[in-house]
C-alpha cells in the first residue's frame, strides 16, 4: 500500500475523496494542517498537525516524511519553501510531487511575468500595464479609455481573485464601501489609495466581459494527459471535453513544460476571443467538477506519479454536461457520513 501526503492547500479534501474513490485500497492517505478542525483532516486516513510559522516546517516534512513513510508528497500552500529539496526527500524515499523546477514556479506565479512570457510566445492576453502608484494607473486606464476598453486591476502576486477590482471613471467611494462584493471601485480613489507609495506591484488590465472558462488538466513534461474544460455561467458550468478553449491550454502547458496536475484560466474579450489570464500549478476548487466528463484527474495524478498507471490507461474525457457545487457537512469531532447522506425522506 503507497501512503500519500497532502500538506495545507487548496481543495485538499475534495482531492482526497476523488483519489479514496479511484484507488479501491490501494492508498494511505494523510492530511496537515496547522488547525486541528480543518475539514481536510477528517477526509484522511492520518490527520498531522503542523507548525504554524514556516521556521523548520522543511525539517519537519522530512521527518513526517522518514516517520510515516511517505511514498508521494503533494505539497500546497508553503510548496515554495521545500521546492529546491526533491534530493532530500528521494533520499528517504518519498517522491515530490512538482509541476516544474522552482525557478518557473516563481514565474507562473508572478502574473506580470506570466503574461510577458505567453505575450512572447504569441497565445492571446489581455492588454496590461505594471503600475506601482497613482499615476501608473491613471495613465494605463486613459489608454484603455481610448480605445474604449474598459480596466480592471489584481496584484502581481496572488490567489483566488483577492485584490481584483473593476475600475469605473465615476463611482462615488461609500459606493465601493457599501456594495464590496461587487468588486468596482472608482478609478480615483483607486489611484489615490497608492499615492503614499505603500501598495504592493499591481497589474492594470483590459477588463475582458464574456464568459470565463477554466481547464484542469493532466501534464507530463507539457504533453496533455488528460484535459476538461469549464465553461462558467451565472450559476452553473458546462463541462466540455473538446474546443478551444483545451487547445489554448494545451499550449500554453507545453510552453512552460509543465507537470502533474494544472489549471489554466481565461477569459472571452468583447469580440469572443479567448485571452489566458493565469496558470494555477495546482488542483482547483472545481476540479470536482470534471467527474462528469468520465474522468477522475486527481486519482490519475497520484497514479502516475507512484508508478500504479501509466498515462495510457487514463480515459479519454467525453461529454457535455451543465453542473454546479452544492453545499455539504461533515462532523469533525466523530466519524460520520457526509451531510447529504443523512437526509432522509419522512
């Protein structure tokens, strides 16, 4: 039986109960967590507690990784602080799980860097400027107003949409302050705000308006494994196997040579055109979804990574299904079934 270990990340329960569902007992499966009533634990095999701050956490892997026996180390959140140790942990027998040599990490997860990259090599992005003050981005919103775009601006560095915001010319600031989830701020009080100098490097980017579209796939070396797409509506999404929006992930997986298990986002422009905006190296928060294309890419990404497949056995996506997440529950201080399996009809 291989053991598998998923520090803190992103999804990590979801993933564990997809791998638990493909690998019929093949696997051990353990979960960290610096909280003790993180949900994550309660879908592992072994539950870890790990340090809060990062001093040690690297030592600390290892020894978790030498006590339990780890097989396949999938790091997360603090991947960045044992990236460079892939000779440490083979030396106890425990593969890391990757998606590419740390140096292009720190790109893909530089956006700036990202979008010069993939503007070099000719895929589609939207128009950006780097403003690290007021008047950068005063400036990069007038260029976009002359061409009669409109402007949007995210850090440099980050996830899950945090710090994005739709720039408006006119749009009174208890606006903003009233209605934060609608994410629209005025163009002034934006640029005012980093006037002071104190704000982070910041990306001001062509606002593209039509539907987004997300792509998990399955890597080896830039080669597609296995890929679905996600076509995001108001609620639901459909679920494609084929299109453009693959093959534009396909390329750009193969332009960073990339490995494992990845999620390249895009976004329609106003004339339909597909334009990348970011490659998570990363499961997604909705790579549940993509069941329902017949395939189950985190079971086949732990697979093929312990050597129990090979990337021929993984089926071919097929389908077109229109889905969307629903809420669930779990109990965290007793084992209990998932929340949805205690309804009953009366």
């Amino acid at each position: 039986m291989k053991t598998i270990w998923f520090d803190r990340g992103h999804s990590v329960r979801n993933a564990l109960a997809l791998i638990r569902a493909g690998a019929n007992g093949r696997v051990r499966l353990i979960a960290s967590h610096p909280y003790a009533d993180a949900a994550a634990l309660a879908a592992a095999d072994l539950a870890l507690i790990e340090p809060i701050t990062a001093d040690g956490y690297r030592d600390w892997c290892l020894d978790m990784c030498r006590v339990h026996g780890v097989d396949l180390f999938v790091p997360g959140m603090r991947r960045d602080l044992i990236a460079g140790d892939a000779a440490a942990f083979a030396a106890l027998g425990t593969r890391l799980a990757l998606p590419a040599a740390p140096d292009m990490l720190d790109l893909l997860d530089d956006k700036w860097a990202f979008m010069d990259a993939v503007a070099a090599a000719g895929l589609p992005v939207p128009q950006a400027w780097l403003a690290r003050g007021g008047d950068d981005v005063r400036r990069a919103v007038a260029a976009l107003r002359g061409q009669g775009l409109g402007a949007c601006v995210k850090p440099r560095r980050g996830v899950f949409g945090a710090g994005f915001w739709r720039l408006e010319d006119e749009r009174p600031l208890i606006a903003t302050l009233m209605d934060v989830d609608a994410r629209t701020i005025g163009v002034e009080a934006f640029a005012q705000a980093l006037d002071d100098g104190q704000a982070p490097d910041l990306l001001i980017l062509e606002y593209l308006p039509g539907h987004e579209t997300s792509v998990d796939m399955l890597a080896d070396g830039g080669r597609v494994v296995s890929a679905v797409a996600r076509r995001k509506e108001r609620v639901g999404q459909w679920v494609e196997s084929e299109g453009e929006a693959i093959d534009l992930a396909a390329a750009t997986v193969q332009l960073f040579g990339l490995s494992g298990l990845i999620n390249v986002q895009m976004i329609e422009d106003a004339a339909g055109q597909l334009r990348l905006i970011e490659v998570n190296t990363r499961m997604s928060g909705g790579c549940l979804n993509t069941v329902f294309a017949g395939v189950n890419l985190p079971w086949w990404h732990v697979a093929l990574e312990l050597g129990l497949a090979h990337a021929d056995m993984v089926p071919r996506p097929r389908g077109r299904a229109l889905v969307a997440a629903v809420p669930d529950a779990i109990r965290l201080d007793a084992p209990a079934p998932p929340f949805s399996a205690m309804i009953r009809d009366e």
